[in-house]
C-alpha cells in the first residue's frame, strides 16, 4: 500500500486490488471515500484539507461520523464493506449508526450520494430476500 497525507487527509493506493481510498477527519467529522487514480495522483502530501476536498468532492462516499455539536452524533455507513476498502483507516465512530433503512432512503434522495445507489439497492435486496 502507498500513502499520501496532509492536514486532515489521507490516501491510500491499494496496488494489488488496483483502489484508491481516502480518509477526512477533523473537529466533528470524519469521512471515507473512494477514489479515483486521477484524484489520488493529484493530491499532495502535505495539502490542506480544503485543497483536497476540491480535488474528491465527488468521490463515492463510503463512510461518514458527526460529531459537531449542532445535535446529537451519528454516523452514516453508506457502504457496508468500508473497512475492507479502507482496512488501513482509523475509523471514528462517535454515535448511533443510522439504521439501513434511513440510510438507503437518503442515497436515493440526495444526488451527491448517487454513486452508492447500485450497491445500496443490491444490499436491500439481498436482505429482503432473507426475511
């Protein structure tokens, strides 16, 4: 695995199965995501988190934790195999998970979350499929 960090980032390319993550973290959040080899070779080590949000912005979102004092924390699990994708991440997890119900509704409302769409109709699926 080759890594690359700034202020408040990380990036991972995992070589043997040709993917790339990314962790954000900082006072009251804490993100994961997938992204692509362009977005991985444009970030620097040593890039702001602001600079390097710009750059992933519209990465899959894999992983989310709130926790900025506006109400109450929680976190969203938009791709339950997060930590496979990401096993190198030190993950924060800081409050109620949303259930996957919630959690599918809001993939289909909200259009920057259309990339997890796919996976997150196949999961609901298969667990319809077990009851």
């Amino acid at each position: 695995m080759h890594f690359k960090e700034g202020t408040g980032w990380k990036a991972c390319y995992d070589e043997e199965r040709n993917l790339y993550t990314l962790e954000r973290g900082g006072c009251g959040y804490y993100h994961l995501y997938e992204i692509t080899a362009e977005m991985y070779d444009a970030l620097r080590d040593g890039m702001s988190d602001e600079d390097s949000y710009h750059l992933i912005k519209d990465a899959r979102h894999l992983y989310m934790d709130v926790n900025d004092r506006c109400g109450p924390p929680y976190t969203v699990v938009l791709d339950e195999d997060y930590e496979k994708l990401c096993p190198w991440a030190n993950v924060v997890s800081s409050g109620k998970i949303w259930p996957s119900e919630l959690t599918d509704a809001a993939v289909e409302i909200f259009e920057s979350e259309k990339d997890n769409r796919a996976q997150r109709r196949k999961k609901r699926e298969e667990r319809e499929n077990k009851s």
